[in-house]
C-alpha cells in the first residue's frame, strides 16, 4: 500500500553520525529529567532525515531504562495520520557528563561505544549492539543473511515494490508485504525494540536493522534477543505514529548505520530486490524468475553468506564441470533457481551473465565448478576466499 510523506529521506547527515552533547549536566541520581528528554528531542530534529521534512513533527521520547548517570529509550517523530506519512526514529543511549548529556542512536559508532560501557545493556544485546558499523552498503557486499518477515515455506504477495520509507522519496529502502498466515516474523537474529505501538525494530550484524510497520497484536520488546523467524506480530492497518495504511500489511524497510539504505541488490528470501521505474514499481528476482508489484515471493529461507542462487539468465540450467573454465568435462548440471554452496574461487574462462562479464568460478562443495556469471551471491568477487 501506497504511504509515506518526505519525514524519512536521503542518507544520514553528520548530525545523525556523531555523538551528541546537549544540554545542562543532570545529577548522578535523577537520570530522567527534561533535560535528557530535550537533549534527545533536539538530537532527533537535528537529523537531515527530519531537517528535509520541514514542518517539526510532534516527537515522543521514552526513557526505557536508567542507572544513575544511563537511560536508553527510543526517540520516535510522529508523522501526520494521511497518506505520504511515516513515523521515524532512533534507539538510543545516553550518559550524563559534565558538559551535559551525551548522546547516541543506533547504528552510530558511539552508539556501540556507549552500549559497550552501560549497565543498561545485557549481554545479549552488546553482541548486537556493539558491532562496529559497516561501509554503507557493507562496502559492496549485499548480503543480509535475512529471510522474508514471513514463514519460510509460504508465498506473499509483493502489494508494493521498492519505495521510501516514507512513500516517493528516496532511497527505496522498502517494500509492502501481505498474505500467507498474516504472521509477520523477525528476518534475522537480532535485538528486538518497540518504537511505538504497531511498529517493531530489529538490530543485526554487520551494521543492519530492519523495520516492520502497521502490525497488529505487536509484541512488547526492549532489547530483547530474538531468533530469526521470531514472531513480532500480525500484518494490519495500525497507524498510531502516523501515516496511513489502507489495507493490512507490513511495510518492511531496511536500514545501515542509523540511515535507510537501498534495498535493490540486497538479498532476502533469496530474491534480489529490484526498484522499478518509479516507487512503488519493480520487483523481486530468484534465478531467472522475476515477480514483480503484485506478484508472489516464496519464502525460500536466508541465503548462506558461503551460498549462491543459479541464475542462469534465461537458459534453464547452468553445466558444472571438473575444472573452472569450459574446457573441463562435465558434471551434469544445477537447476535455474537453485542454492549452491561455495567452497572456494578461482579465474577462468570469461563469461557474460545477466550481471556483467567476468572469469571468476566458483569451486562448490561437491567439487564441481560453475561460472560466478550465472550465481547470484550478493557480492562482485569471491564468497569463500580464493581456491
């Protein structure tokens, strides 16, 4: 469904990448006091996300947690309720020093810094919390290691391809999800936090977070640690930050370093999602399959950061052979669509595929050899070192 006004666009600025150090010094024991909850407020508006926005949203700031100098909550702006409108917001810690509160949201590196030292955070949460942030993009890497926010084993329907959070604008971090069971699950392990009623955010690795909106029946979490396929809620039309939802759904979007971040490229499910000419356009593709707006995905469960998918662009079957390069005898062959596991790489004979020219292959763990030409891994070299 078509929703989200300019609230959350572009990328993260420096204000939203730097650690904040914001209003009068609080005392030791009194954690929560206006300062704080001014010093986070003035954090979140300084945002580019919500400077580009214009207008000053309504904000709600929740202080979770204290412990003498530390509070964690989360820091949501409120979107209005109509279409082209989506709530933003942070997850963040925070400790008072003499020069007033300091202040970080998820997925800055101070974030993972302060997450280190808090008496607020549990273990389970620092080996999320703590993981140096990524290259955006995770420097051309696009793997996720992330399934469907569904059961692996059903089939949904893509109700709207890539767009923005927040509706037209960009990056299309996003894409609307309905159908199957109606249950929407976790797409990987992480750190589970309610922002706001309807709306649940779940920290990764490798500097991702994943945001699933309009649910119904959302469980309560404040850090908790969750499995992947862990159940978060049901698909529905719940707008209580805001925006509008016409038809019960989950609007899923992806995040890295703090920022919404594209999520053509990226593979989830084992479909490589795909933008379209517009918002709301597009689509997803698994080999040589390709669903676009309205069309089904399968739940095909996360890929393996070690697997690739066959696409053999078209041709039904990609032939695997003895050595890496045409002049090897055959093996027999893998299907279009179908999940390999990488043991290692090396260069051979050039081959063009749907993704460009290249003479990488890909020595798989029965000891045959394929074409990275024709394999969808989500990155542009070897996946399991070289051979």
């Amino acid at each position: 469904m078509r929703h989200g006004r300019r609230l959350v666009g572009g990328t993260a600025a420096a204000l939203l990448m730097v650690t904040s150090l914001i209003g009068a010094a609080p005392s030791a024991a009194a954690a929560v006091t206006p300062a704080l909850t001014d010093a986070v407020t003035a954090k979140l508006l300084g945002s580019a996300e919500l400077s580009a926005a214009g207008a000053r949203p309504e904000t709600r700031i929740t202080v979770s947690r204290t412990s003498g100098r530390w509070a964690f909550g989360t820091a949501v702006a409120l979107a209005p309720r109509q279409e082209d409108a989506h709530p933003t917001g942070s997850i963040f810690i925070a400790r008072s020093e003499p020069a007033g509160w300091r202040i970080a949201f998820d997925g800055e590196a101070a974030f993972g810094t302060l997450a280190s030292e808090s008496p607020l955070t549990t273990a389970q949460e620092r080996d999320v919390l703590t993981t140096t942030p990524s290259p955006m993009y995770a420097g051309g890497d696009y793997r996720t290691g992330m399934a469907l926010p569904f059961g692996v084993g059903q089939t949904w329907t893509l109700t709207s391809g890539p767009h923005g959070w927040g509706g037209t604008e960009s990056p299309y971090s996003s894409v609307d999800l309905a159908g199957g069971d109606q249950v929407v699950r976790a797409a990987r392990a992480g750190a589970a936090y309610t922002m706001c009623t309807g709306w649940i955010r779940v920290i990764h690795d490798r500097g991702y977070s994943t945001d699933y909106y309009h649910l119904w029946n959302s469980i309560s979490v404040n850090g908790a640690s969750v499995g992947q396929g862990a159940v978060l809620g049901n698909t529905g039309t719940d707008v209580t930050c805001g925006g509008a939802a016409y038809g019960r759904h989950v609007h899923f979007g992806l995040r890295q370093n703090s920022a919404y971040v594209p999520i053509a490229g990226h593979d989830i499910g084992k479909w490589v999602l795909a933008n379209g000419a517009a918002a709301y356009q597009g689509g997803a593709r698994h080999g040589s399959a390709f669903a676009g707006a309205g069309g089904g995905l399968y739940n095909y469960g996360a890929l393996g950061f070690n697997q690739g998918v066959v696409d053999a662009n078209g041709g039904g079957a990609l032939t695997r052979r003895a050595g890496p390069g045409t002049g090897y005898g055959s093996l027999g062959s893998v299907a279009d669509g179908a999940t390999v596991t990488i043991s290692c790489s090396a260069n051979g004979t050039s081959h063009t595929g749907r993704y460009g020219t290249t003479a990488l292959w890909n020595r798989l763990s029965d000891g045959s050899w394929v074409s990275d030409a024709y394999l969808s891994t989500g990155v542009n070299g070897p996946v399991n070192g070289w051979c």
